[in-house]
C-alpha cells in the first residue's frame, strides 16, 4: 500500500526531472575536491542538495520501480516514516522552495546561472505542486 499523494503525471515527470538536473548539478559540484578543502560548508551543501535531490526523485518516480531496489524501497520507507511532510504534495512543494533557496546561497552574480536554473526550476515545480 503506497501512501504517497501522487499528482497528475506531466507534473510528477517535471518533478523528478528537476529534481535529477539539480543532483546531476550537485555531484558535478561535489566533484571539485579543492572546493572542499576551500570551503568546506559549501561542499556540505552541494552534499546536502544532492542527498535532498535523490530523495526528491524518489517520491515522483512510479512506486513500483522502487519497490524493485530494495535499498532504495527502504530508504523511501525511512522517509515516508520520519518526513512525512514528503507523502503530501504540499509537503513535497515547500520542500521543492527549499531547495530552490539552498541554489540561490550559491549564486551571487549571473555567472551562476546555473544555479539560478536550478532554483528557478526547483522553485517553479514546488510552487505547482502548491497548487
């Protein structure tokens, strides 16, 4: 039994492709081991952005493909048992706005622009799943 409030599927599609193209984003940031040694907090961001994108795409991928990995079907589990908040749209939508903000920490110039297409997608997305 999958107690996950699912919304139409072009909007759970958009969901998890954002939510990919934001940890696709943040391993490529994790990936530059100097900025660890540099700064140290913003790696744990890009660590926390990614672990928090993952997590994302789990609950707008169909629940039958993750019940196939079992890992993966425990780890939703855990989510679904300690962040609630996750199994509601509504839930899943402030926390869309949260990651948009967590990408805007990073961009102070449009140099960044990346980031801001992170936040902007991340940002659009939570605010549809307020709807």
């Amino acid at each position: 039994d999958c107690d996950i409030e699912q919304g139409p599927s072009f909007l759970r599609f958009l969901g998890f492709i954002t939510a990919f193209a934001s940890l696709v984003c943040s391993v490529y940031k994790l990936t530059g081991i100097m900025s660890a040694i540099g700064h140290p907090v913003m790696y744990l961001l890009y660590g926390y952005i990614a672990v928090f994108a993952a997590s994302t795409m789990l609950f707008e991928a169909k629940h039958e493909w993750i019940e196939k990995i079992s890992f993966l079907s425990k780890y939703q589990d855990m989510l679904i048992k300690n962040c609630s908040f996750l199994t509601l749209m509504g839930g899943r939508g402030v926390f869309y706005i949260f990651q948009a903000t967590l990408w805007l920490t990073f961009a102070d110039s449009l140099e960044e622009i990346i980031y801001i297409a992170c936040a902007s997608a991340m940002g659009f997305i939570g605010f549809l799943h307020l709807l």
